[in-house]
C-alpha cells in the first residue's frame, strides 16, 4: 500500500513530466512555424574565409525550404560588413521553391588597405516578404547566418587559432593560487580542535 508522502511525491513528478513534455511540444511548433527555411553555407563561426589585400572572391549562401509546403520569398539585408561584401545580381530578394533551394551568390572584397592578420565579420539577415490581398508586403520571420573574414593566408589563421596570449597565462596561474588558498583556509577551518583533558 503507498503512503500519503509516496503518492504525492509520484504526483509531483508525473505533473513535472507533463510540463516537459508540453515545453518541448511548443518549441517544436514554434521552430517548425517560425523556420520555414534554414540557411547554410562554406563559411560560418569559427570557420572563416581566408582573404589577401586588394583580394576578391565568391562565395555562396544555400537558403533550403524543406519544411514548408509553399514557395517562401525572402529578403537580404547585409546587417554587418557591407563595406566588403555585396550580393551579386540586381534583386536582394529571392524565391525558395517548396522542398528545394537557392543560391545567394556574394563577392567579398578585401581593402587594399586590409593589413595581414585583420579580421571583418559578415552578418546577413535573411526576412521572409509576405503580399497581402491589397498587394502590399509585409516582412515575418528572419534567419541571419554570419562568418568571419580573415586577411592573411591559411597558415596565419592557424597560428592564430592555436596562439594563447602571455594574459591567458598570468590569468590561471592567479586562478590556480586562489584555488589553493581557498582550499587551505577551508582545511584549516575545519580542523578539530583539540579538547582539553
């Protein structure tokens, strides 16, 4: 036979269950109705372009509308680093099929006054454009996808990477000394004291 304290304790955690179970159910639907298409492309964070001074190069942004069963019509926006990237074609609106993909084709040019181990970051946002029945449009839902451009060549990059600076350093050696101070102040703490006989 359950006692009182069991009961309510099987209680208390089928209705903790039920609350997840609902959470996840309305992230789901959210992502779902929210993201009628993903982006994807070469370049993201931590995976950056490689560039040279007065450089120039292309590259491509995969926009995917899997999940939708009608076309999506979406609008470009270079939110950051417009002063080396720019969509190629004369439109920065695109159409993405129900269940296929288009490619947003951009050229990054690098300044010719970029120095070797600068570093530009790229963000574009892409807004799904909606035409009411008054032919008007309205923007909902957006997915931005940004990366990094490096100047200098791939070997610089990974120096880079795999370089820690001299702070790092000083910054845990005095994380390291806290760490035992603390230890030893909490051991002497709670050593006994001897009683007196």
């Amino acid at each position: 036979m359950n006692q009182p304290g069991q009961y309510k304790y099987k209680m208390k955690n089928t209705k903790t269950y039920m609350r997840k179970i609902t959470l996840l159910i309305l992230t789901l639907f959210l992502i779902s109705s929210v993201s009628a298409f993903a982006v994807s492309s070469k370049y993201y964070q931590g995976y950056p372009m490689t560039i040279m001074p007065g450089e120039t190069k292309t590259t491509k942004i995969i926009l995917q509308n899997l999940a939708s069963e009608e076309d999506v019509t979406v609008k470009a926006e270079i939110v950051t680093g417009a002063e080396i990237v720019s969509l190629i074609g004369d439109s920065d609106t695109f159409l993405i099929p129900k269940k296929d993909k288009t490619e947003v084709e951009l050229q990054i040019t690098a300044p010719t006054s970029a120095k070797i181990k600068d570093l530009y970051t790229v963000d574009i946002r892409f807004t799904t454009v909606r035409e009411s029945e008054s032919g008007e449009f309205g923007f909902g839902s957006s997915i931005g996808h940004n990366f990094e451009v490096f100047v200098g060549d791939g070997s610089l990059l990974e120096e880079k990477e795999t370089k820690i600076s001299p702070l790092a350093y000083v910054l845990l050696a005095l994380i390291a000394i806290l760490i035992i101070i603390i230890f030893l102040f909490l051991k002497k703490r709670k050593k006994p004291k001897s009683k007196n006989l």
